[in-house]
C-alpha cells in the first residue's frame, strides 16, 4: 500500500479503555500513510474519539444487524457491506475471531489485505496492550511507533485556576476505592488547596457523585455526568490534573495530557496501566479498598505541587495539614 494513498479500515470493538489502548495503531497509521482515508468501524459513542483526535477521518457503527452474517461460517453476506469492505485497500481488525470466521467472510467479498489483530493482550506475557495492538503493524514495516496513547485535541490556555478532575468509578466494583475514602480526600483538598473540582462519572454513577459532592461546597465543586466521550476529553483537556481508578475514563485523562494519579487496583500494572511520564500509580498490597488516604493524599500533594498555583480566594481558610478523619 502507497504512503501517499489509499484506503484503512480499522475495526475496534471493546470498552472504552481498550479503545484508548489501541489508539497508538491508529496513529502510527495516520504518521505512515499520511494521505489515506482512515476509518474506524466500531462503536460510535467510543470511537468519535479518533475521530475528535484526528487520527481518522471517519466512523462506522459496528452494532448494524446487516453484519451478522459475516459472523456465521459461510454466512449470507449483505450485498451494501460486501461493498463496503471492497472499498478498502487495508483492513486491520481487533475484533474476538478466534476461528477466523469473520476474516474468512470478508476475504469472500473484499481484495484487501487483512491483518488480523488480537482483541486483548495475553496478561502471562506481562507485555504492555499497546505494544500488543502494535505488532500487527510490522507486517507494514511499522516499527518502533509510539506507544503512548494521545488524542489530538485542541490546546487551551493555561489556567491556574482549572478545576482538579475526580472520577471515583470504573467498570467493576473490585477496581473501586471506598466513596468515604474519596470523600476524605475531597474534603482534605477543599481546606489544602483553592482548586476546584471537577466530579467525573457515567449514568451508573450518579449516587456516587452526589454522595461525593456533598464533600465540597457547590462553588468549589461541579458534577460532570454522561457526556458524550468527545465532549468529555475537550472537558478533561480543560483541567489542571486528575484523580481516578483503573477505568476508561482515566486511561482518556491520560490521553489527553493530563497528570494523572490512579488508584490502582490488582490489575497486572504492566500490561494495562496508563502509559507516560505523567502518571503516577498508587496501590497497596491488601488490595485498593485497603488503600490508606494519607498514601493517596502524598501523591496528589506531590501531583499538585507541579502545577501552577491557583490564586487565594478571599474568605478562604489556609490549609490544613493533612485529611480528615
């Protein structure tokens, strides 16, 4: 395939944090066929963030019925997507097809080469997952690409005064730290710092934030609830740092260039951890909910303390040397 033409498909179903893993792939096309189309069939609500971050030019819904045949063994194949996938040069799919049935049936209506990709990384392997959605592209004489996942988003001005995010969820219950510990350590920032808060969660989260809020006054703190994926990066790009668990939404904080501090649960750190320099893990060998405040407290302090300062509030009480409770 010519670096000045063409046309790529990449296919990307999974959660949010595996989407964000696979990103690096999709860069590393953008930089070596600057001059291709490059789309994405997956799930739009995620994958509008390479869309947003300019690493593709277009998104398909992965979820159309149409496509069920192409997931039977000598399925009947829809004649619109049978034309669909002929339309491109390269295909490059990251989705489970383990008996290589969907391969197979796009084979049967489509000329391009496609490279099959694994769907998650092997956890014995201790190989981090965006080295492993990488190496499907040395069969492109991609080496070497960046693995860090970025989304390309408009830069803001710096503001000493931007809010600090807080996520206190994820996608399962053992990756989260106890709410009264959060709520510690929000009102242990309110009385240390003159930030404000940025309280982070999806539809499944709502108690969360409100028992959460009720931790700082409503000036200091804003509930950020259910927003598009797209418009929630542009929030998070706004913010001075963030706080959160082993979840999507932190590997997205991440990704935009936030510091990040996460409260790391026993997820194997080196194959799904945030990747850069700007993340800093925090954990306990009991497991999170063992996790102590004053641990946390020191590394967001540290976090912090890298930023540039919010100014003085007047009325505002100076700070407090250390959480509550």
């Amino acid at each position: 395939m010519s670096g000045k033409q063409g046309r790529i498909l990449v296919i990307r179903g999974g959660a949010i944090g595996d989407f964000i893993l696979t990103l690096p792939a999709m860069a590393a096309l953008r930089q070596n066929f600057p001059r291709a189309h490059l789309e994405v069939l997956g799930y739009p609500h995620i994958a509008q963030l390479a869309l947003a971050g300019g690493w593709v030019d277009a998104v398909r819904p992965i979820e159309a019925r149409a496509l069920a045949g192409f997931f039977a063994r000598n399925g009947t194949l829809s004649e619109s997507w049978c034309a669909y996938f002929s339309e491109f040069d390269l295909i490059l799919s990251y989705l489970y097809d383990p008996d290589r049935i969907f391969e197979e049936n796009v084979r049967r209506c489509s000329p391009a080469q496609f490279i099959a990709g694994p769907h998650r990384p092997d956890e014995s392997a201790g190989i981090h997952a965006t080295r492993v959605f990488l190496r499907p592209l040395e069969r492109l004489a991609i080496f070497d690409a960046d693995p860090v996942p970025r989304l390309r988003l408009p830069e803001v001005n710096a503001d000493p005064d931007a809010p600090v995010a807080l996520h206190p969820g994820s996608g399962s219950e053992r990756k989260n730290w106890p709410e009264a510990r959060w709520a510690d350590l929000l009102q242990y920032l309110v009385r240390s710092t003159r930030r404000r808060f940025l309280l982070v969660g999806g539809e499944a989260e709502g108690e969360r934030l409100q028992h959460l809020a009720a931790a700082a006054p409503p000036a200091r703190r804003e509930l950020c609830q259910s927003l598009p994926l797209a418009d929630l990066a542009r929030r998070l790009k706004a913010c001075a740092a963030f706080v959160g668990h082993d979840s999507g939404i932190t590997h997205l904080a991440a990704a935009v260039g936030l510091p990040v501090v996460v409260l790391w649960p026993d997820t194997p750190e080196e194959v799904w951890r945030p990747q850069g320099d700007h993340v800093r893990l925090v954990r306990s060998p009991r497991g999170i909910r063992s996790l102590p405040v004053e641990d946390v407290v020191r590394a967001v302090d540290e976090m912090l303390e890298s930023l540039p300062k919010a100014p003085a509030s007047r009325g505002e009480p100076d700070s407090s040397p250390g959480p509550a409770g």
